[in-house]
C-alpha cells in the first residue's frame, strides 16, 4: 500500500518536493525528498507514510483502509483529538476525519517542513462546542517529528495513535514504557509490566507514568525504532491479535503480525489550552 502513493499521477506540484496527488477519494500531499519519502492526507493531517532514504517503511498503512471522506484511515499517525477513545463520538475524536488546510511549508537539503490547520466550524460545535485552532507541524527528513499545537480554551485528552511497521509481531519487544499501566483487556485493570513488553494475543495498555523514549527492537527486520514523547501523560501500546484483526473490516486476517502501536498521548490527564498558552503534544520518531 505504501508504494502505491508514490506512484500515484501528480494533479499539483506545490515544490520541488511536495506535490498533491489522489488516493480514491482523498487528496494526499506526497513528498520525495533526496532524504525521505512521505505522505500525509488533507483529511485528518493523517501521516500514512514516512522511510528515510535507503530504508524500509517505518510507519504502517493496512491495505484494506478505505480512503474515504469521513471515513478514519487505519494505520499511519492518526491524530485523536479532542478526545480519546470513546469519550464522545466519533470515537478519537473529530480531527481524524476533518479535512484540513496546508498553511505553510519549506524544505532544504536536509528534509521538509509543513504545517496542517484546522478551525472550528458549525459542524465541529454541533459535536463539541468550543472555538479552536489546531495546528499539526511535520518535520521530515532523516528523522519524524510531529507537533500537535491548540490553541483556544478548553480540556482535551489527545494522542498521536502512530502505527509503526515491523517484521513479525513474535519477534518484536517494546522497552522504555515505564509502570504502572491500564489493562485495557483486562477490564481496566491497573498491572506492573514484568519485563519487555512482548505480544501473545490482544495486547491494549495505557502506560500512565512512561519513560521519556520507547524503543521498538524488531529482530526480525533487524532494526530498532526511537520514539521520543513530548508533553504527554501517556504513552499507549496496542496489537489487536488474531481475532479482533479478524473481525476488522479494515485489516487483512493476518495485519497484526506486521504492526505495532506505540501512540503518544494524554489519556489520563486531560490537557488545557488557554488563549495564552496553547497545549501541545509531540513525538519524535527515528531509527537506531
């Protein structure tokens, strides 16, 4: 599914290195930069694909999403926002399935930079009724950094749900996640990790007092994935196993063996913005 962004025929080049494309019913900003190749949907300011140059893809994409409007695109950075999980509806919120703007943009020898924005309208008060600017920064290149930047005031729980691309789900750990965590599987019940955390079945965890980076060791591509977390309360890991891949009408059978969640988020701790103090969350994403 990645490659076939890259493919797709060019409608307008915005740079040298940004053009907007097509997918289905989508616009999609493609980058091909000397340094990287990337994609980011106008709907949701939705990352869907980033690998450094001479690397494998490191962000996931299912090839049974549907690229839709409206519809929420499985895999990539999803921004979830203004809340998390089912607190209202959508669940993760509206920002996933809005579309937003392109408002700045730059790029020099090293990668490039762009701005998405997305304000309030009649549609986003009929679902929560609060005037806001939000403003998603993506730093390209060698490395990933996403910014999520609010502004207004109000409380928002938040995360950036990146959806990492691995070998072999049986090969993987996760390290760098701190204790305690929520057992989202477990009735919510509150447990200590003993170890890395490993994947044996569904595995669906809020971490609430994490470690500053994470590290994502995939034996079997032979490579080890940073994620650094910025301003966040917690960090969230998330494999759906076999049986709830299964019943995903946008997963293949077998997707869960080829991807693994580890989001940045404030869950538990509601963020606020305020007109003089935006709240922010960020990650920044390489490999080791």
């Amino acid at each position: 599914m990645t490659a076939k962004l890259f493919t797709l025929p060019v409608l307008k080049q915005i740079t040298p290195a940004i053009s907007q494309r097509q997918i289905d019913e989508l616009p999609v900003l493609v980058i091909t930069h000397p340094k990287l190749r990337a994609a980011i949907t106008l709907q949701g300011a939705h990352l869907v694909a980033w690998q450094p140059e001479g690397e494998e893809p490191i962000i996931w994409l299912s090839k049974e999403t549907a690229f839709q409007p409206g519809v929420a695109i499985r895999g990539g950075v999803p921004i979830c926002w203004p809340w998390f999980g089912p607190a209202g509806k959508p669940s993760h919120g509206f920002a996933r399935n809005l579309a937003w703007e392109l408002t700045s943009h730059s790029e020099n020898e090293q990668g490039v930079e762009l701005a998405l924005t997305l304000k309030d309208s009649a549609e986003t008060r009929e679902l929560w009724p609060h005037a806001f600017t939000l403003t998603a920064k993506f730093t390209l290149g060698e490395t990933c950094h996403i910014e999520l930047e609010s502004t207004g005031d109000f409380e928002t729980t938040s995360a950036l749900h990146a959806y990492f691309n691995i070998g072999d789900i049986d090969k993987v750990k996760v390290t760098g996640l701190g204790q305690p965590f929520i057992d989202k599987v477990n009735s919510g019940k509150e447990s200590e990790l003993q170890g890395d955390l490993t994947f044996n079945g569904q595995v669906d965890r809020i971490f609430t007092q994490p470690q500053a980076t994470s590290l994502i060791v995939d034996s079997a591509l032979n490579r080890t994935l940073v994620v650094e977390h910025h301003h966040n309360s917690d960090v969230i890991a998330w494999n759906p196993g076999v049986e709830l891949s299964t019943s995903m009408k946008d997963m293949a059978d077998d997707s869960y063996k080829t991807m693994v969640c580890v989001e940045t988020g404030c869950v538990t701790q509601a963020q606020k913005s305020t007109a003089s103090k935006p709240a922010k969350l960020a990650v920044t994403i390489s490999k080791k």
